[in-house]
C-alpha cells in the first residue's frame, strides 16, 4: 500500500478518534514503510470537534471572551480552517453540560456565548461557519445566540428580554430586523446527527432534558415552552419547523439555527466529508479504516461508517471497519461500499472488562489487519 485514509469515528467513552488514528497509523508505518498516511480524526459537533478539524486541516484556534451558560464571562474559542475562509464552532465551548458543574438548570442556562462566537467568526470576513451542536447544559431552542447577533424578543409588556429555557412561554413577538448584518451572505451549516423534532415525547426536553437537570415536572415546563417558541417562530418568521428533523438537538438549538441563522441541518459525517474534500483526498487511496463504538441497524443510517462507505464506492476504493462490536443486523453495509468489519474484542468479555483493554486490542486488531493485506500483497506480486 502507498496511501492509507484513516478516518475513523471515536469509541465512546474508550478511545478518542485522534487516539484510534495515532494507532492504525502507526502499525501502518510498521508493515508498509514509506505508507502515506492521512488522518481525518472525527467528531460529532459535541466538544472536541474544532480540534479534529485542525488536526485534519491545520489552521489556527481563536479565542474570545464570550458569554458562558450562567451569561458569565468566559473564554472561548472557535476554529479558522480553509485558509481563514470557513470557521468552526462547537456550541459545548460555552454552552456545554460540564461547564454548569453542580449548578444544571435548564430553566436558566444559555447559548447566548454561541451567538457570540458566531459573530466573532462573521467578524473575520469567512465565507462559510460550521457549528456543532452536541453536549449542551441548554433548552432555550437557540433564542439566547439568536439575542446575541441581534434577534429581539419582547415579551406581553413589549418589553425586550433574552428568553432562557425557563422563560420560552414567554416570548410575545420576535423581530428579526436587528440580526447583525455580519451575518449576511455567510453560509451556515449545522452539524446535527440526531433526527428528535422540537417538542413531544420524543422532543428537546422529554429526550434530552434529564440529563441537564430536569426532573419530570420541569421537563413537561419545559416541553411547553418550546411548543410555544415553534407556534412564535411559525406566525412571526413563517417557518414551520416543529416536526423538522434534529429541530430538537442541543435544546432545539436545531431548530434556533434554522428560524434564526438561516442555517441547514446537516449530518456531521458529511459536514466533515465536504470540508475536507474526501473525493480528492481519497482519489489515489489503496484503503480506508474508518469505525465506531458499535456498528448496528442504527449504523446504516449514515453516521461516520456508512457516510465515508458511500463516498468511498463512488471511487471504488475499498473499505475496511473496525469496531468495538458488530451486531447481526448489518450486512446491508456491504452494500454500501463496506469491504470487511472487524472487532477489537478477542475475548466474551463484559464492556465493563474490556473497556480497558481498549487500546490493547485496538493496536492488536489492527496489527492483524494489516499483516493479512500485506500477506495478500505478496501473494499478488
């Protein structure tokens, strides 16, 4: 082999994607010396994702003084990839769930820091932001970025005011005609892997609400709340976004980013795929390793695996998985340009056993894959 992509998703809670590249890469330079190796580390718009796209794309990290999820000054940070013309932003950078520590709160956290960095990066003449949604303390369905880059909310008294989670029921009217002119012109695309609409029992609040603090009772507070903002966002903006796939990610910043932004929805893999120009980068690749945690029936409907499969058959380049399991249900993904799938597990052990043996069997598995392409390469020669 000449070229190998790595492109894998991370385990969760095990390996870091950085962490399965550093490993693949490095039994690849033990058995094919000389192997250029490309490292598309991925992250799913949740903390960590401005980082992978440096480390895919080089660039430089900017860091601004923004607003945290208490409206408490805090430094954050965005990304300047594609030679300053695209940035990247991560909303877990202020908005995150580990930021609020012992303080979760639906009812009071914010994403005004993320409206804040948006405009930062407008500032800075790019032509394109990427925002990741993922990992965030908030349920103010965006209207807090939305209030930092200019959107005005009034409440039954006319008065202007930054609705958080706790006060969405509040929201009288919505004016867009102050939204920062920055804005204008600069394509926004959302990372957004899940599909939950705005509100209901499979919405922002039921889903997603717990683990930010709520217990049942704010949870159904909550939920009406952000019916409220999808009735206001659908007379005032004349958008009917309630039932929009991912509407209901981060909070339903999905669908913030949407009525607000003006922004796309779109799957994490093939944000990543599109900005690194996986085409090009592939064009004269022998082999791709990409995987995950677990691939299953969930797998097959376009996350890290099946999107960089369908994009490398195009190219016929072939494909090989590995994965910490592999359930019965996925042979539909050999069809999609999956060659072979691999799991790093080599003994029935419990997740709790072999959870920590994760960089072991990682660098074992791969170990192997590679000296059975090398076997069949020196069978063909």
């Amino acid at each position: 082999m000449k070229k190998v992509v790595l492109i894998p998703d991370s385990f969760k809670g095990t390996l870091s994607s950085a962490q399965i590249c550093e490993i693949i890469g490095g039994k690849v330079a033990e058995h094919f010396p000389g192997c250029q190796v490309v490292s598309i580390p991925v992250a799913d718009g949740g903390e960590g994702s401005v980082d992978c796209f440096l480390t895919a794309l080089g660039g430089e990290k900017v860091k601004v003084t923004v607003k945290n999820p208490y409206f408490e000054d805090m430094e954050g940070f965005y990304g300047l990839i594609d030679n300053g013309e695209t940035a990247v932003i991560e909303m877990a950078a202020c908005a995150g769930l580990p930021l609020v520590e012992d303080r979760k709160d639906p009812r009071k956290t914010t994403t005004y820091g993320v409206g804040q960095l948006i405009l930062a990066a407008a500032a800075r003449g790019v032509k394109k932001i990427i925002v990741g949604l993922g990992g965030s303390s908030t349920n103010d369905g965006g209207c807090g970025a939305a209030a930092a880059v200019g959107v005005k909310f009034y409440n039954d008294k006319g008065e202007t005011f930054v609705p958080t989670g706790g006060t969405t029921h509040e929201i009288a009217r919505i004016d867009m005609s102050g939204r920062d002119k920055s804005l204008e012109g600069v394509e926004i695309v959302t990372m957004c892997d899940i599909d939950n609409p705005m509100y209901g029992p499979t919405g922002a609040s039921h889903v997603f609400g717990p683990q930010k603090g709520a217990d049942p009772e704010m949870v159904l507070f909550l939920d009406e709340g952000i019916k409220h903002l999808a009735e206001v966002i659908q007379r005032d903006l004349g958008q009917d976004i309630a039932l929009m796939p991912g509407s209901g990610a981060a909070g339903a910043m999905g669908a913030g980013m949407v009525a607000f932004f003006g922004s796309r929805l779109q799957m994490g893999i093939e944000t990543v795929l599109d900005t690194v120009r996986f085409a090009d980068v592939i064009a004269d690749a022998d082999m791709i390793f990409t995987g995950e945690g677990k691939i299953d029936s969930q797998s097959l409907r376009g996350k890290v695996v099946i999107g960089v499969a369908k994009r490398a058959k195009l190219q016929n380049v072939p494909v090989t998985v590995i994965v910490g399991g592999a359930d019965n249900d996925i042979d539909p993904a050999y069809g999609m340009g999956v060659t072979a799938v691999f799991s790093i597990n080599r003994l029935p052990e419990d997740f709790s056993v072999s959870r920590y043996k994760s960089v072991e069997n990682m660098t074992l598995t791969a170990d192997n894959v590679l000296r059975l392409i090398k076997a069949a390469e020196q069978l063909k020669g």
